[in-house]
C-alpha cells in the first residue's frame, strides 16, 4: 500500500466526519469526579478546561470572565477519565479475513472502515488506544489533524516477525523474500515485516521507528491466527531479540512481544523486553519473575469463538482460552504490573462488544480496581513509551494539569460498572484533547 498516498485519501475522506464547534474553555459543574486514589467518587465539584488541560477542579462554582466558554451542567453526574484499550488493530480489527484476502481490495475501501471504525471507537468512550500492529501511521495522521474523530493512538506499524512466525502471513504461492527477491502482499501492506537474523531485525525496527513507532510489536512465539506456527513454538533467537530491545532502547522506548508460553517469555525477558502481550499459557514461576523485573503483563480475556472461525483456529485457540480463566486471578495474586486490551482482528462483529469486554473482569476484580485498570493503569503503560509518547502530559486521571480526556456518565460506575457496556446511552459526554465529541446536554 502507498503509505503516502493511502494519507492523502484519508484526510480528502475526512470530511464525511465533524467535531463540535469548539470553545476556548469548557467548565463542567456540578459533577462528581471518580477518584481513582480513594476509589469513591468525590462531592459535587467543579472542572474547567482550558485548551486541552484540566486547568482548575474546585469544590465550590468557578467564575469565568469572557464569553468563549461552554457551560455543562453535570447535574451531578460520574465526571471519569476517557478509556483505554492497549491492544488494539484498528485497521485489521475493522476488516474480516476475506476482505484482508480479495484481489481487488482497494485503499478506498481501507479508508472507509478504518476511519468508521476509529470514529465509532471514540463514540464508545475510548479516547486512547495503543495499536499494536498494522499500516496505522495515515489513520494516525488524519485523527491528530482532526480529519477524522478517533482516538490518541500509540503506533507500533508493522509486526516484526521471523520467518514463519506470527506475523508470517504469506499465501502458500508467496516465496521467501530473501531468496527469490519479492515481499510478500502482508508486507506491502505494512502489516508485518518478516525479518531474520541480527541485521533485518534492526533494519525493521528502525523502519518502523522512522515512521512515529511509539513502541516496537516483536512476535517472540506462536500465534492462532496465523497458519503455520503452532501456539507452543518459540520465535526469535535471544540474539534477535535483543537487537530490538537495543534498538528500540536508543530510541528511548520498549518492545512488547506477542507469546503465551513461559519459554517464550522467559526469553524476550532475558533480552530486555518490557511487556507481553496474552501470556495465557504462563506458569507461575514465570509471572514471579515478571513482578520481580517490573515487566507489563498485558493481558486480554478473549471471546470463546465467532460463527465464521476457521476450524483450525479454534483448535489453535482452545488452550487459550482454557488459560485465560486461571491467569487473571495468578497475576493479581502475584502483583504483576497488569494492563486490559481486547485485541480484536479479523472480526468487526467484536468492535461494537468492546465495552462489554471490561464487564468480564469482574469475575476477579472490583468494579474499582476495574475502572482503575482501564484508565490510569493503562495510561501508565502507554507512558513506557517515553520521548517516543507521541502525546506529552499525564492520562487516565483527573486532575489538574492532567490532558482533558474525559466521559460525563449518567450513573455511578463504581456501583454499576454495566453502565459502560452502554456508551450510547451513558456517555453524555466525551471529551478528548478538550474537545467536545459528544454533548446531548447542551449549554
């Protein structure tokens, strides 16, 4: 895909979308504000935001001088941070296999879902996500100009995958690059890049880098949506993989690997790695040494099958989900440094779903340390990425000085935390950056 022309067509796109006409400020009053410190919600306050900053949270009215200011009575409404998914494909999880597969699968259509889907992600309360694979750098692009509403998005880009690894996703008529000179369709696309040895893994990771990778998605181990690595093999050599930790570590950021085996983890720890993604095959000796090395465990409780799976990757999933039960409560148990995401891919039937995953949680967590979880530990794992945060200031709380992503929610969500399995109705209203996406209060 031609990444600069894919950008064109989305911000000439874009125009099908708006924003609210913005205010310089908005002050929201009368609203009690999750406090994420004391887990409670806090007497009716008062919130102005000034440019895209939480600049004053006062417990008595705030006077205003001038004219260029929203009013929002909150009535006393849950005034709570944005959410946060940090395991999302926002352009593979808005297409279906089939699609991803058709000859004719043109960048307008691309263009089309994506941008739906990101617009439709940000309807859902979501006001960052951390996008861990796929051609994200023009959707990117377009939602930062405000061509297209959608969330903050930390980028990845392209999968680093070794030959016939995860991110190998060749057709059985595609040869290996490195022999016969061709990259593969997946790789055009800039979904992955299918590197080997010490110097291609380097090469990788800094193409990815010089395009605005916020953090680097390296798949140290099997996979089930791919065809030809079974879920018990380990990918990468530690030597490999600590190309990458090198170089993504003098561009001051992290790599998070794709693995669910303890052999897998083991090595990407070894090499420095400082998040896995899944880990649901993970021993409890392994997650002992994750809290001991401060390693991110991001973690998914995924849907048990879709009526269109293929066969074989039910099978592939079968131990994964028979895993999942029993890691949630193991890493809780041993203090792992925990972050939520769906990893939603190949199946925009989930999309809508998204918020009723969060309700899943609460087999082993309180509605509390849910909410907590889903933003301010979150925004702490999307802050890992240092210099390379692509959005300077603090997310997932609410106070002062912290950025102005925010949700006004008709109902308490520490009492009902099933109040966010249903955006459309709740969320009356989502700001992002300290923008107004979404008001049905009015002035």
């Amino acid at each position: 895909m031609r990444l600069f022309y894919l950008c064109t067509l989305l911000f000439s796109a874009a125009s099908i979308y708006s924003v609210q006409a913005q205010q310089n400020q908005i002050l929201l009053e009368n609203v009690r504000i999750l406090d994420a410190k004391t887990q409670s919600l806090t007497p009716p306050s008062y919130v102005l935001v000034t440019g895209n900053t939480i600049e004053t949270i006062s417990p008595s009215p705030i006077t205003v001088s001038g004219t260029d200011v929203l009013k929002i009575d909150g009535a006393g409404k849950t005034l709570m941070p944005g959410l946060i998914d940090v395991h999302v494909h926002l352009v593979f999880g808005s297409l279906t296999m089939p699609q991803m597969m058709t000859s004719d699968l043109s960048e307008e259509f691309v263009i089309k879902t994506a941008g739906q889907s990101a617009h439709d992600m940000l309807m859902r309360g979501f006001t960052s996500v951390r996008d861990v694979g796929g051609p994200i750098f023009p959707l990117k692009a377009a939602i930062d100009a405000d061509k297209i509403p959608g969330p903050r998005v930390w980028p990845s880009g392209a999968t680093i995958s070794q030959t016939a690894g995860h991110g190998d996703f060749r057709t059985p008529d595609e040869k290996s690059r490195r022999f016969f000179g061709e990259p593969s369709r997946a790789e055009k696309y800039g979904a992955t890049f299918i590197a080997d040895g010490r110097d291609e893994v380097l090469t990788a990771v800094r193409e990815n880098l010089r395009f605005g990778a916020s953090q680097i998605k390296v798949m140290a181990g099997g996979g089930t949506s791919s065809a030809y690595d079974p879920i018990d093999v380990t990918q990468y050599t530690l030597d490999e993989m600590k190309a990458a930790v090198e170089a993504a570590e003098d561009w001051g950021t992290y790599v998070t690997v794709h693995a669910y085996t303890s052999k897998a983890i083991r090595r990407a720890i070894e090499a420095g790695v400082k998040c896995i993604e899944h880990g649901q095959l993970l021993d409890e000796e392994t997650l002992k040494l994750m809290a001991e090395k401060d390693v991110w465990l991001s973690l998914q409780n995924l849907v048990d099958n879709t009526p269109d799976m293929d066969p074989q990757r039910i099978a592939k999933r079968k131990p994964v989900i028979e895993g999942q039960e029993k890691l949630w409560p193991l890493a809780k148990k041993y203090n792992v440094k925990l972050a939520w995401g769906t990893d939603f891919l190949f199946e925009p039937e989930l999309n809508e779903r998204q918020n009723e995953f969060i309700l899943r949680l609460q087999k082993w967590f309180t509605n509390a340390e849910i909410l907590k979880m889903v933003t301010q530990d979150n925004a702490a794992l999307l802050q890992l990425s240092g210099l390379r945060s692509p959005y300077p200031g603090k997310l997932g709380i609410i106070e002062e000085g912290a950025l102005a992503d925010v949700l006004l929610v008709d109902g308490d969500p520490l009492k009902e935390l099933e109040l966010l399995a249903n955006p459309a109705k709740n969320f009356v209203v989502i700001i992002k950056d300290g923008k107004i996406y979404k008001n049905t209060l009015g002035k």
